[in-house]
C-alpha cells in the first residue's frame, strides 16, 4: 500500500468525517461525538499534536479495534485509548473535565512501554473503535451509562451501515490488511469477524481480552496477559529493545 500523505493528515481529515456524523438512536440512548462538542477546539488542538508527533510519515500499520469509546476517555478527548492525564502533560492542552486515569488506560500504558514506548508502538499500529463515537444510556435512575454498538439490537441495527464506512475509511487511512487485532474477545470480536466475513476487510482477526476485563476481574492474571499481548501483537519486550534503539528508518518494524 502507498499513502500519498502522511498518516497523521489522513487520521485528521477521517476525524474531520466524523465530526459530521449524528447518527440518531432510540430514545433513552445518546451519541456523544467529541469532534463536534462542546470541548471540540480542545479535542482538535490535541489531535494534531498527537497525531503530527507519532504519525507524521507514511507508513502502514497495523489496526486494533476496540468496540466504543468511554464517555469519560475516548469520548472526550477524541483519540483512542489514550490516557487523559497523560495527553494533557504531553500536549499542554486541558480538558474541563475531572481527571481520572481508567483502569483500561493502565493496562495498555504498561503494554506500550514493554513494546519500547509510544513512538515504537505507534509506528507499528493504529488503534480505533469499530464504532468510534461514544454512546450512552440513561437509566432508571436518570444516570449517563457507557453503552457498546451490540448491547441493543435497535442500536446496532441503525448503525450497521455507519461502521461499514467507519472500517472502510479507516483502511484507507494506510492500514495493513493481513491482520486485525481485536481488544475485546466477546460480542465485539464476534461482530467483528461477522461483519469482516461479508466485506472481507482483514485476512484475519485475532481477539484480545479487553484491558477493563482484566484490570477489574482478573488483576491476578494480569502478568499472563500482558505476556499475551506481547506475544500476539509480535512486540519484543522493553527488555531486549537495546539493539534497535538506534534504528531511524520511520517505518521501522521491530
């Protein structure tokens, strides 16, 4: 695959898309779309420093995709998975919202430092959602709750088609097809391999256990599947990146 321009352009103008998407759900549910809310100049600032610092060339990574963003994460700030307090040291930019370190974040923070940091890391993958807004639910109790694509047929039902253009166009952004590397090994990756055996998206998908599945219910296994993501995603340990500390080549592979 060639890209005709850098990785992190193409990121903004997919995010630029988006910013114009409203999908309407049924009543009780809510789309929240962090490229055009009310924190929209914040969210944008940060992308492009974000995405010009560990995407501004033009090499092909490989996708990993979680199901949706949380409410209080990925949501807010507009890039996936990242953690909130750590995009603000790293950026200068501030969200007015209060601070808190998710449990997910954690686990995928210790993972990219054992993959040789974020830089590393970066160069090799893109990480994203296979529906990229946030969406919730409001209770019995008129409390905002973190709701996935698949948890209500209405809802996956009326955003089908939105996620086939989403994967769509995150292919296009420079993406290696051989392989997607799924961060949830239930409903999401079953949707997942569903939707990828009509449209053929990927060669394969591999799944991974999700990092609040582990992080909440499984603390005592983390060393486990830290190991495995490791092993599945084919990054050395931090350990025995010596060799390749050196190494210029933008699109370098371990």
């Amino acid at each position: 695959m060639i890209i005709d321009e850098s990785f992190a352009k193409h990121v903004l103008e997919y995010c630029q898309k988006l910013s114009t998407e409203r999908p309407i759900l049924p009543s009780g549910f809510k789309i929240i779309n962090p490229f055009c809310g009310d924190q929209k100049e914040e969210v944008w600032k940060t992308m492009k420093v974000f995405y010009e610092k560990y995407y501004n060339d033009k090499c092909v990574r490989k996708l990993i995709l979680g199901s949706s963003p949380s409410r209080k994460s990925s949501a807010i700030t507009g890039i996936p998975f990242e953690d909130m307090n750590y995009l603000q040291t790293e950026t200068g930019i501030y969200f007015n919202q209060s601070v808190k370190t998710r449990t997910s974040s954690d686990f995928l923070h210790e993972v990219i430092q054992m993959c040789g940091g974020r830089r590393k890391f970066y160069n090799n993958f893109y990480m994203n959602f296979v529906f990229p807004l946030g969406i919730i639910k409001i209770n019995s109790k008129g409390h905002e709750i973190n709701v996935n694509y698949y948890e209500n047929k209405d809802v996956e039902r009326i955003l089908y088609s939105f996620i086939i253009w989403s994967i769509r166009n995150q292919i296009e952004l420079g993406i290696d097809r051989s392989v997607c590397y799924c961060i949830g090994s239930g409903q999401n990756y079953k949707f997942l391999c569903k939707i990828n055996k009509e449209f053929g998206f990927f060669e394969k998908i591999i799944p991974l256990e999700h990092p609040r599945f582990i992080m909440q219910y499984n603390l005592n296994r983390k060393e486990e599947f830290l190991k495995k993501y490791l092993k599945v995603l084919s990054c050395p340990n931090e350990r025995n990146m010596e060799s390749v500390r050196g190494n210029i080549n933008p699109c370098f592979k371990w």
